[in-house]
C-alpha cells in the first residue's frame, strides 16, 4: 500500500505543478465528487465537515490547533527539519524523501484510524498554509472515496479567523462580572451559575490556572498564548448575544497567558458583582481548594520565598516557617492580608472602570448560601 501511495503523491503533485486548474481539485461542494477531487474551502468550521485532521507536526500542532483538531502529522518535527535541510541543498532529492516519508506515513494513519471509517466521513485537512501537507492526504483519501475537504491558507487562515473574532466578538456581548478577594469563591459561583444554564466564561480553566502566585493547575502546564486565544475564541462563538454572560474578574496576565485587548478592555467596562466573605471563612475554602501545595511543602516555600522581593525576606522566611511546621490556618491568612487583598486590591482599582456594582455578603460558602446568592444576580 505504501508503495502505490508514494506512486500516486508523486504523479499527483507533479501534474498539480504543471496543470493549476486539474481536476482534483473542486471549489464547490455540490454534486458528486470524482474519485481524487477534494473540496477547497475558506472555512476553518466547515460545517459539513464531520472530523477535523491537523497534518502538522506534533510541535506545531502543540502551540495552536484547531480546537477538537486530530493531529496526525505526515512530517514529524525530525523528519520536517531533516527534509527542510535537504531542500535547501538538493530540492529534487528533498522531494524524493519527502514522498517515501509522507507515504509511509499516510499508511501508518489509514492503518490505525481511517480503516474503519465508512463512506460518509467527512474531513477537513489542513497544514501550515494549505500546501504539500495537507495536500497529500487529501489526494489519499479522496481516492478512496471519502468526500475531503482542504482549508485554503491552512493554519494561517485560521489563525486570522481567531485574530479577526477576539476583535469583534467581544462587543456583542452583555458581560457580567464575579469579583471579590481571593478566597472568597467566585470560580465556585462561576460554575454554580453554569449548572443553572447561565453563559460562562471560564478563563481560568482555559489557561489551567486560577490566575495568583500559586494558581498553576496541580500536575498541567498552561497552554500556549496562541491556543488559549483558540479556545476563548471558541467559546465566545458559541454564546447566544441576546443573553449575559457571567465572567470572573482577572488581572490581564493569567499565569502566562494573557487576555486578548478587546475582550480584557471590555470586561474593564462591565458591570460587576462584588463578592465579601470573612477571612476565616476564605481562610477555609483556600485550604480545601489547594490541597496539593499542603502535600508539597517544599515547593510551596520556593514559591513563597520569590515574594521577598515585594515583601522582604523577614515576612518571607516567617511564612515559610508557618508552612513548614503546618500552621495552615495562621499561614493562609497572613498571605492573604499580607499580599494577596493588596494585590487584588491595586488591580481592581487599575483595571475596574465601569462604576457600578453590586456588593453580596455572604455568611459562608455553603450551598444554602450560594443559592441565595444566585437568587439575588440573576433576578436582575
């Protein structure tokens, strides 16, 4: 099989470069297909589309994709790089490679994937720029008889998409904004508000991170900024403007990532809801909602000993030392007073410039307090 289809990429590119306009490939999705054609669209979400297939190496494929995208590379990062190299001294001999890669690649995908898909599947192929990549497995599996779609541009016309919508998307919407000082449960509001069937806006989720010192999701890393613009994207798009949608307040820099300047400009513009809860109460919920750095003392005091710098080495150490002989409660609350509600504070007062806002006290977190709480923002 791999033989044939090294055979076939080969004949197919080079009557592609020497006939533009050939037959295998068709602009319009209507009508039956010939065997070998396949669609070209503009369209990253082609609705007709059933799977999406990045053919991108696994490094590319990493800083952004798709969201929901299939990574199934033709050209790993090696191969990629050593064909790269190649075609810069002895573009024949490149292109050779290329093929007998590409080819047995290909195989590998229609032995462990597409093999057991029917007639009524339906991708959409993308690479870099809609180029050789992409193109190879288009060719591959429209000979076999799928109906196959090809991103013109690739990943690029994608990613202007994204750049396109995070400009425009964020001015359709009614935003409704969760503040309050850390601890006091917004992101368990925010999901509250979810189960009731309210728009969210989850940014920290996206970023795998709850946006403080010690906000990185135990055991995950942050997306790259490219693919956490891809997912606010996606979710934004699926959003219904005619209703709210409720948002956690954030500094602009969650972790690593950063809020695209629409969407952050207009969050500083949006009403607001100001959650107050006590310090003991907080106190409790930061230790229930950060049990791995309690598992983890050593890391934790590395993280606390870089805040010298804004507090001293004195208050550091003395923190430090709390943590290691387990005095939770005592810690936790001197980090929060100490560092955190100043930090919260000097952001809110920088980025909040809508005046109007609702202030909510709330006894405790408990659900019979929660519900409450939901009675009184959403009868707004």
């Amino acid at each position: 099989m791999r033989s044939a289809i090294m055979s076939l990429l080969l004949r197919r590119n080079l009557y592609l470069r020497i006939t533009p306009l050939c037959h295998c490939v068709s602009t319009s999705p209507e009508g039956n297909l010939k065997a070998g054609e396949y669609i070209v669209t503009s369209n990253p979400h082609e609705p007709l589309a059933t799977d999406v297939i990045d053919v991108r190496t696994q490094a590319e494929f990493l800083e952004d994709h798709i969201p929901g995208a299939i990574n199934m590379p033709v050209l790993d990062n090696k191969q990629r790089h050593d064909v790269g190299k190649l075609y810069n001294e002895l573009p024949f001999e490149a292109r050779k490679t290329g093929a007998q890669i590409i080819s047995h690649n290909i195989g590998h995908h229609i032995e462990q994937y597409f093999q057991n898909k029917g007639q009524e599947y339906c991708p959409l192929i993308y690479c870099w720029r809609g180029g050789q990549r992409s193109r190879s497995l288009a060719i591959v599996l429209s000979q076999i008889g799928f109906k196959v779609y090809m991103l013109h541009g690739g990943y690029k016309t994608y990613r202007r998409k994204v750049i396109q919508d995070l400009e425009e998307l964020p001015q359709q919407f009614d935003f409704r904004i969760i503040s309050g000082l850390t601890g006091t449960g917004k992101t368990l509001i925010l999901h509250r508000l979810q189960e009731l069937g309210e728009q969210v806006l989850d940014l920290e989720s996206a970023a795998h991170h709850k946006g403080s010192l010690l906000g990185l999701w135990h055991g995950q890393q942050q997306p790259s900024q490219k693919y956490w613009e891809s997912v606010i994207r996606r979710e934004l798009s699926q959003f219904d403007t005619s209703k709210p949608v409720w948002v956690e307040s954030e500094s602009r820099r969650i972790g690593n990532c950063v809020i695209p300047t629409e969407l952050f400009e207009k969050l500083c513009h949006s009403p607001r809801s100001e959650i107050n809860l006590s310090v003991g109460e907080r106190v409790k919920h930061i230790i229930r909602d950060y049990p791995n750095w309690i598992d983890d003392v050593d890391s934790l005091c590395q993280i606390v000993w870089a805040l010298r710098v804004h507090v001293g080495e004195k208050k550091a150490q003395f923190w430090c030392d709390l943590a290691r002989q387990q005095r939770w409660d005592e810690f936790v609350e001197y980090i929060l007073v100490e560092h955190y509600d100043k930090s919260y504070s000097m952001s809110q007062k920088k980025n909040r410039k809508h005046q109007t806002f609702d202030k909510h006290f709330l006894a405790d977190l408990s659900d019979e307090s929660i519900n409450e709480l939901m009675d009184n923002l959403l009868k707004k």
